[in-house]
C-alpha cells in the first residue's frame, strides 16, 4: 500500500467517487477474503458475508469492552488447533484458555474437552467448576509434574487445555507436546513456570517448528502498575521472569 500511494503521489491523480469506490472495493477483497482464503472465488455475496461476520465479531460488546487488541486477535482465532501461550503473570492467558473451553464446548458439541491446571491451583479450580460445572462435556482436572495425561482417559478425538504448565528442560517440554499432539484434536498450553535454564529464544522457534503457534501478551491486566514494579525488580530467571522484559501496563486500573 506504501508502494501505491508513493506511485500516486507523482501521477495526475484525484479521489474522484468512481475511484474512492474501485479503491475501496479492492481494499475490502484483500482484507476480508483474500488474507485468509487466497483461492477462494470471489463474489459480492460472499465479501458481503464474509464482512458481516467480521465486523459482528469485532463489534460484540464483549470484544469492545473487555479485550485487548491482542487478546482480540487470539479470540478471533479460536479454530487454531495448536497454540502455546508465552506471557507474565497478569496479562490474560487463562482468560483466554476460558474463552477457548467455551468455543469448543460450542463448536464440538459431542467431543469432550479436559481442561487440565498443571499444580494445585485451588482457584483456578473454583472458578472452572463455577463456569463449567453443569456441563458433562468437560472434565476439570489437576494434574502433577510428568503425568502422562493421555492415560487418563483422553482420547483422539478429545480437545486438551492446559493451564499453568511447568517447562523444566525444553527438550522433555516439546517431547511431551508432541506426544500430545499426536493423541488429541487440539491443544492450548498456557505456560505457568519456566526453570532458570530455559532459553526462551530458543524455546519459541521450537515450538513454532513443531507448528505451535506462540502469541505474547504484552499487556498486564491485573494490579498492573505493582506487577510492573516487580517485574523490572526481580532479577531471578525462575517462574516467568524471564519473560518480564515484555510487560507494559497501558492503566492503572
């Protein structure tokens, strides 16, 4: 678009209507349709369509008022099937891993979901049983350090969500990742706790080499300006310290 309008700049151009309309029209068929399907036909009814959807998802008063920018682009791409989750404490990961329970209680409906909180975290817990209690298709679970999860009754055709996961050496991690991989439908990670001697660099290229896709969150929601404080204070590698170097709080709210 840069190369556009510099070209335009140095041409005897003007917006007239007919233009504007042409510009547009183009604009919304690299936006909305070509981004995400490059060989899909395209037609007015379909961009129409395709826009709608868009639009009602980013425009729901849930989106507007409760996510950010980059907890939206997560929700809005709830269909990934493998997703790690790398950020400090307080910027919406297990939120996030909620949201996701939800939409795959919603679009697999016959499939059962194990959401599984990696320590003894009794208020995570509280809050899954009070969200999903009633609802037979998901199991809440805890889980201690090197359990072997898939002989707990997790199935193929079952969806696996992890909160609160431990990495102790990368290669026993990603090991375990893709055993997982191969014996469920999907997986979301989200990291609790890193030892002090994993390269979080290297880490990620890891991941995202066995197709785990690994969005930051770089936004503290959660006491922000005290968690800030504390992030640039503690100088240990242990929990998730090492990933403190991306916080930025936005409110103080």
């Amino acid at each position: 678009l840069g190369q556009i309008e510099r070209k335009l700049d140095l041409c005897d151009w003007s917006p007239n209507e007919d233009r504007i309309q042409e510009f547009v029209s183009i604009s919304k068929n690299i936006l909305f349709v070509a981004q995400g399907q490059p060989k899909a036909p395209l037609t007015k009814e379909k961009l129409s369509d395709k826009i709608d959807q868009e639009l009602d998802l980013a425009s729901a008063p849930e989106n507007i008022l409760f996510w950010t920018p980059e907890q939206l682009s997560i929700v809005q791409a709830m269909d990934i099937k493998w997703m790690v989750l790398l950020s400090y404490y307080g910027t919406g990961k297990t939120i996030l891993l909620l949201e996701r329970a939800e939409f795959l209680l919603r679009e697999y409906p016959r499939n059962t979901v194990h959401f599984v909180v990696d320590n003894a975290n009794s208020g995570i817990i509280e809050v899954l049983k009070l969200r999903f209690g009633c609802n037979s298709n998901i199991k809440i679970k805890t889980t201690h350090r090197d359990q072997d999860l898939l002989s707990d009754g997790v199935n193929p055709t079952d969806h696996l969500i992890i909160d609160e996961a431990y990495v102790n050496t990368t290669r026993k991690f990603l090991s375990d990742l893709q055993l997982l991989q191969n014996g469920v439908s999907s997986l979301w990670v989200a990291i609790g706790s890193f030892s002090s001697t994993v390269d979080i660099h290297d880490f990620r290229e890891d991941l995202e080499a066995i197709h785990f896709y690994c969005p930051t969150l770089t936004y503290c929601l959660r006491n922000g300006q005290k968690i800030l404080k504390e992030a640039l204070k503690d100088k240990s590698k242990g929990g998730l310290n090492c990933l403190a170097y991306q916080v930025k709080v936005q409110t103080n709210v």
